[in-house]
C-alpha cells in the first residue's frame, strides 16, 4: 500500500512549516499494482523507509522528479510522439498529465467511480470526471459492445 499522509498538523511548530501536505488535507491509502510491488520490493530500502531519494541523498523533492521527468523522459521522447496541429504533445505533459491517464485508463477498465474517487482523493465525483477524456479507441470499443443488429432485426420481424 501507498500511504498519503497530511502532516500539516504534526510535530513542532517549525516542522509544519516543510511538512508534507496533501491537497485535500486528509490522508490517504492506495493499493499497489501487483507487478508495481514486485518491482518496489527487489529495489534498495534505506534505512529511512524510502526507495527513493534526491541526488544528494536527501527527500526527493517534487521539482527534482518534475525536471528529470522533462529533462530524461518527455525530451527524449517528444521526436517520437510528435503534437499533430495545435494539440498539446508529449512534450508538454507533466506528472499530472498522468493523473489524467490514470483516471481514463482506470474508468475504461471498468474501476467503479467511488472506487476512483477514493484513489484520486476526491469526495466529488465531478473531479473525477473531469480527469476522464474519452480515447477514439475506447468509444470504438464501447459502441462495439452495443448489440444494434439484433434490436433491428426484431424490431423489423415485429413490424
């Protein structure tokens, strides 16, 4: 499991000036992909608890994972997966453009809509909504699955 946790209100006075936040301000727990955890488990654990850690060793700090993210993977990758028109393209995604990707991939796969409001941290499921964008291939699918013909047929042998 992944646990957010809002330490706004921990510790003294000066360590809740840099305590970890969340946006929400409650905390939060998320299951992890099975073949995620394998992955997690055959890394290195500090003796801190962490996998990660910023170049000197340090928290690894959200600009220094938004800046390798640009600088090592969207960069590199951008020539690949060119913008067509006036489209954003590869290279201008974020990390939250995965949050996007991960709410449409999750609905599409069948993830109940509470289930996602409680990974994505919402209490409304507007949000969640909002995060969802219909991919060509998954409306394809879904118009696929209606049974059209069928209807047709018995409406025409009634009629």
């Amino acid at each position: 499991m992944i646990r957010l946790t809002d330490a706004r209100y921990q510790g003294s006075k000066d360590d809740r000036q840099t305590a970890r936040t969340t946006k929400s301000h409650h905390d939060r727990t998320l299951p992890i992909h099975t073949d995620l955890g394998r992955i997690l488990c055959k890394m290195q654990h500090h003796p801190d608890g962490r996998i990660f850690h910023g170049p000197r060793g340090g928290i690894l700090k959200p600009d220094t994972v938004r800046n390798v993210l640009i600088r090592e993977v969207l960069q590199p990758l951008s020539k690949q997966f060119p913008a067509k028109g006036e489209r954003s393209g590869f290279k201008d995604g974020r990390l939250h453009s995965f949050r996007h990707y991960f709410c449409s991939v999750s609905a599409n796969s069948g993830v109940p809509e509470q289930v996602l409001m409680t990974w994505l941290g919402h209490r409304d499921s507007k949000m969640v909504r909002r995060y969802y964008h219909l991919q060509q291939e998954e409306a394809q699918r879904q118009m696929n699955k209606l049974v059209l013909v069928g209807a047709i047929e018995s409406a025409s042998a009634a009629g």
